[in-house]
C-alpha cells in the first residue's frame, strides 16, 4: 500500500476536470463520490468549490500563481536606510541594521539580515564574505 502512495504522481488539474468535478457534486451531493469520479483529492475539492462559491465557474478557470513577485526586490527607501545605518554606526551588523529597520516599520520584517548584507555590498561597506 505505501508503495503505492510513494509513486502516486500528482499532477494540476485542468479546467475542464474542475468544472467535472463541480457539475458531479452539483447532481450528487456527494464530495467523496465526485472526487472518486473526477479523480482528485477531497483537498482540492475543497478548494476549487470555495474559488467556484465566491466566483462561479470564472473562479475556477485559472490557477493563481504562488510565486513571490517581490522576491530579492528591496525597496529603494530600505536600502538608503540601511546604508544610512551602517555609515552612522560602524560597528554594527547585518542583523542588528535589520532589526532596526523592522522596529521603525512598527515591527514589520521589510528586510532580512542577508538582504541588509547585499545592499552593504553594493555599497561597499560590506567587507566580509557574503
């Protein structure tokens, strides 16, 4: 049985099963039984009737995307911050320089040590290994 489940490949489902599955439960009132007919999970289930409930069928059309689009993107005002930092307080670090930043952003984590450490680079006031 475990040898089953490890090769099991999943794989996205389409429009058209989403809509399937969707019109099944629509007639049965059933989610273990459409699922089974349509051939996904109880989890996607779940989620694709949630998207279908606010949106209709327009909701299911498309997958939403999970990627990050603001991945490696730090915004210009963080960056002179922390250069600011660095230049009026030499000694300290790529993590103490973040936790400031966080704490004037009433908490809010807008950058993280690394990324403190790559603005420095750039800057060259970062002299270590990154």
């Amino acid at each position: 049985m475990n040898k089953m489940i490890e090769n099991k490949k999943y794989r996205l489902t389409s429009y058209s099963q989403r809509k399937f599955m969707i019109n099944t439960y629509l007639k049965t009132h059933n989610i273990t039984r459409s699922c089974k007919i349509a051939g996904v999970s109880i989890n996607t289930f779940r989620l694709w009737y949630a998207r279908y409930l606010q949106d209709g069928f327009e909701g299911i059309k498309k997958h939403r995307s999970h990627i990050n689009k603001k991945l490696g993107k730090i915004e210009e005002k963080y960056k002179k911050e922390v250069i600011m930092l660095k230049k009026n307080n030499p000694g300290w670090g790529r993590r103490t320089i973040a936790s400031v930043v966080s704490l004037k952003n009433g908490g809010k984590k807008v950058i993280s040590p690394s990324g403190v450490q790559i603005v420095l680079k750039k800057a060259n006031l970062w002299f270590g290994k990154i």
